[in-house]
C-alpha cells in the first residue's frame, strides 16, 4: 500500500436527514434532528481496499454518495486526487435506457480510450447479450450488480466505490470481485466497498470503518473492527421493547443530533431559500417574544424588591479556566516529543515534570487546544503542537524489519532481537542489563552503552522502544515515495516511525 492518500474528507456535516415537513408554526426549517452527517473524516490511502459498514438507517450510503461527489457537503472538505467509478445498486429504477445505451454512455466516460469493441465485450462479461434491449431499470439486483461491475472491470478508473453491488452478486461473479480487489490493492489502486453483507466484505477489504448513526464509531483492520461491530448487530437484533429501542445506543444518538456551531447554521438561512422562514412568521415570531419580555420585565418592576441589588458570587477566574481546559473527551492514542524538552503540566496535582526528545507518551484524553496524558499513574497536560501524534489503530504501510534494515544503521539492525529481547521489561531491570553510561535515572529516554541507541520508557516506565539513526535516507524517500517529515510503517508487534528531520528510526512495541 502507498502512503499517499488519493481521497479524503475532513470534518463532514451533511443536513436534512429528517425530512418530514415541518409545522407551520416553528420559525424554521432546520433543527438538530435532521443532521444526516456529523462530523465524518476519512483519509483513503492508494492501495487500500476499504469497507464501510454500519448498521440500518446509518448513513453509509450517503458517506459513499459523498466520497464519489455525487452530493456535496453542507459543512468540510471533499479532496479526490484521481479518477474514480462509482456504483449503486439504488441507482437501478432511475435508468430507463436500454442495457446496450447504458453501457455505451459509460464507456464514453471511460479515463482511458478504449476499442470499439469494449461494449460488447462488458456485454459478454455481464452475461446480458440476451437483454441488450431490455430496459435497465427492468433487470433483477443480480443482473444489475453484474452489469455495475463489469464496467467497473473494465472501466480502469483509479478509485472503484461500489454501494450494496458485492451482496448482490452470485458466487461466481463474487469470485471475481476478490480477483479485482487483490489486483487493485497490489497495483496501488483503490476501493470502497459499502455493503452490508458480513462474511463477504472482509474477503474484498483490507480495512474497515464502521458508520454509525451518522458518525465515524471506529476504523481499523478487520480484526479491530469487525467483532466489535458484530457484537453490537448482535445486541441491537436482540431488542424486544420500545424502551429497549429508545434506550439502546442512546449516547451515540445523542451525538449525532449535537447541534453545529449556529454561526453556520444561520449562514445556511442565506444558502437555501427553502430553510429560509415565511415573512409573516418571522413577524408572528418576533412580536410575540418581544411581548413576553415586555411582560416578564413588568412583572419585575411591580413585583421585585428593586432596593436591594445582588452582588453575585466571586467565582475564581482560574477555576473557570481550569473546567475549561481539562474538558477532555476520553482517548486512547499515543504521542512522541521529536523537536525539544516538554513541560508536562499537572492535572489535578500541583507538580511539573519534564519530557525530554523522543519520550514515548500514553494521551488518555483530548481537549481542543491539549491533551491530557499518563504518566506513572498521574495525568499531566501538554499543547497539541508539542507533540507527534501516533494511533496505533492508523492504516499504515506493512514492512518487515528486514526489509527496512538497510536504511538503518547496522548498530541496531544487527542485533535487533538481542536488544528486543529487553522490550516490555522494567526500567531498572533493562538499564542494569545494558548498563548505560550516562542518564541511567532518566525516566523517558535512556541512552545505550558506547552505542548511538537510546531505550524508550512508556507511562509505566517499562521499556516500549528504541531510537537508533537512520542511513540512505534519500533513497528510503524515494523508494517508498515518502513526501513528508514522519513516515510510519507497521511491522510485526511493533511499529517503524521514520524521522527525516532528525535522520533517526523509532521503533515502539506496544
């Protein structure tokens, strides 16, 4: 797999999910049930076969419809760098051009020039000689999943999405469809699979992201993801009662409803003339609030003991800003210092400590500007911008260490499994082994004897990784067509994070 990305959206919002008229007498015709998207970003990488499943009335579908730029967004970004085909089994009842017309009107569309014999070649594939004239909208799911994806066969677009087509194929069409998905992830191509068909779409992905009420719940491997989302499906077929319905998976519900800042919602007023309210209403609107302040104001006056004014409370300034900055919303990730000593502000505790270059931090938690992170059982704050993020969970490139041991110096990739052999062990056990020159005590970051490697200690001040320096690195740039500062490649148990700036490997084992 690459490690460009040829796809991408970032912070999606897409509205009108319910789409029941509204009554006469609310002001508008926008409220926080009819978010049908919140806040969706997914970051397609070339060579990456991806699923996205989810349970009934997730939105998946529209995500996809989104992905191909059939609909555009309300609120985020849309990026494609490429060319792409895209397939719906709902499309079906919308053509009512013969078998033959359809398949021309694509091929025309084709990024490459084809032969003039491609038609009837997708014709032959599709096993629809026999119904070249039969209208399109009258062939059953089979034929027309078939026909879908015999044009995407040919079709050598970059990028394939394909809705509901891989459960409606036969099996022997579906034989097909893991060729094509193996053939596209090996040539660096991409595919998007949104199906709902359990056993057959890990045979056609490589990844998976789970779509749920309209938000991105969890992405990873099929193995991250898959049982997590079956358990729920499982728990979900079980409800028996209204009050089970309403009551299950109610936080997730929640979220999704949350309402969008309102600077945007009203901007959106201005946008379609459809959300826009009635003149005649406004008016009723306004005047009848502004007469109820007028009377709350009068009960006031008449009623209030106007002698006495209040003196509010005196809350604490700093305590206002301390909720404030340690609203943190629970995570799991991890982060690496990689430019300079860190302060790591304490949370709920008054000590400092500091972090110097490539300490190994566990975050627990993220608020919009900080994250909250461990640290021998004590939480500490520390600015975004002064760490290197790292999800475990990411889609990364899948290299052994073999591979990737020439653009390492030979003083790790030698004895790689004799200084492995330490990992997962304590500090003081580990530091008595390799018997440090210098900063034995350090608690993050421990340097080798009379080696340019250093260990690395994570928030349970067990050994998680080592730094060791980096050779030939304008060929690992060019060999792995890397573009950016940091590059990170899976391997085994652990993982290879390539820093360019510094010309140093990490390698951590979680």
């Amino acid at each position: 797999m690459g490690s460009s990305i040829i796809l991408k959206l970032l912070n999606v919002t897409h509205y009108y999910r319910n789409k029941k008229p509204k009554k006469w007498y609310l002001p508008f015709n926008y409220d926080a049930e009819s978010i049908e998207l919140n806040n969706i970003s997914l970051h397609i990488y070339e060579g990456e076969s991806l699923g996205i499943i989810g349970e009934p009335n997730s939105s998946k579908s529209l995500v996809g419809r989104i992905l191909a730029g059939e609909i555009k967004p309300d609120k985020g970004k849309y990026i494609l760098r490429s060319d792409l085909y895209y397939a719906d089994i709902a499309d079906k009842h919308l053509h009512t051009e013969t078998v033959e017309t359809y398949i021309k009107q694509h091929v025309l569309l084709f990024p490459v020039k084809v032969n003039d014999h491609k038609v009837s070649q997708i014709m032959r594939y599709a096993h629809l000689e026999d119904k070249k004239d039969t209208t399109v909208s009258e062939l059953s799911d089979a034929l027309y999943a078939q026909l879908l994806f015999s044009i995407a066969r040919t079709c050598h677009a970059q990028v394939l999405i394909f809705n509901r087509v891989i459960q409606s194929l036969s099996d022997n069409y579906f034989e097909e469809a893991i060729k094509l998905s193996n053939e596209y992830i090996n040539n660096n191509l991409t595919m998007i699979i949104i199906d709902d068909d359990l056993e057959r779409i890990p045979q056609v992905t490589n990844y998976l992201a789970w779509i749920s009420h309209g938000q991105l719940r969890k992405e990873g491997s099929i193995r991250q993801v898959l049982p997590l989302f079956k358990e729920h499906e499982s728990d979900r077929r079980s409800i028996v009662t209204q009050e089970e319905e309403e009551n299950f998976d109610r936080d997730w519900k929640e979220s999704r409803t949350h309402m969008p800042e309102l600077t945007y919602n009203f901007k959106r007023v201005e946008r379609y003339n459809h959300a826009k309210p009635p003149t005649v209403i406004t008016r009723f609107w306004t005047i009848l609030v502004a007469s109820i302040i007028a009377m709350l104001l009068m009960i006031v006056l008449i009623f209030g003991n106007m002698g006495n004014m209040p003196v509010p409370t005196n809350t604490d300034q700093a305590t206002i800003q301390d909720q404030s900055e340690h609203a943190y919303k629970d995570k799991l990730a991890y982060g690496l210092v990689l430019d300079k000593k860190i302060t790591m502000h304490g949370l709920k505790h008054a000590s400092n400590r500091q972090a110097q270059h490539y300490s190994f931090l566990t975050i627990t938690g993220e608020s919009p500007n900080h994250y909250r992170v461990e640290v021998d059982g004590k939480s500490y704050s520390i600015a975004k911008n002064e760490i290197r993020y790292f999800d475990p969970g990411g889609l990364y490139e899948q290299h052994s260490g073999d591979k990737l041991a020439k653009y390492m110096s030979k003083n790790y990739s030698h004895y790689y499994e004799f200084f492995n052999s330490h990992l997962h062990q304590q500090h003081h056990k580990v530091t008595d082994s390799l018997v440090p020159e210098k900063g034995k005590d350090n608690r993050f970051v421990v340097p080798v004897t009379q080696q340019p490697i250093s260990m690395i200690f994570n928030d349970e001040n067990k050994l998680s990784g080592f730094t060791f320096p980096m050779k030939n690195v304008e060929k690992l740039k060019s060999d792995y067509h890397i573009s950016s500062k940091i590059w990170i490649a899976k391997s085994g148990d652990g993982y290879y994070i390539a820093d360019m700036k510094n010309k140093n490997w990490i390698y951590i084992e979680l």
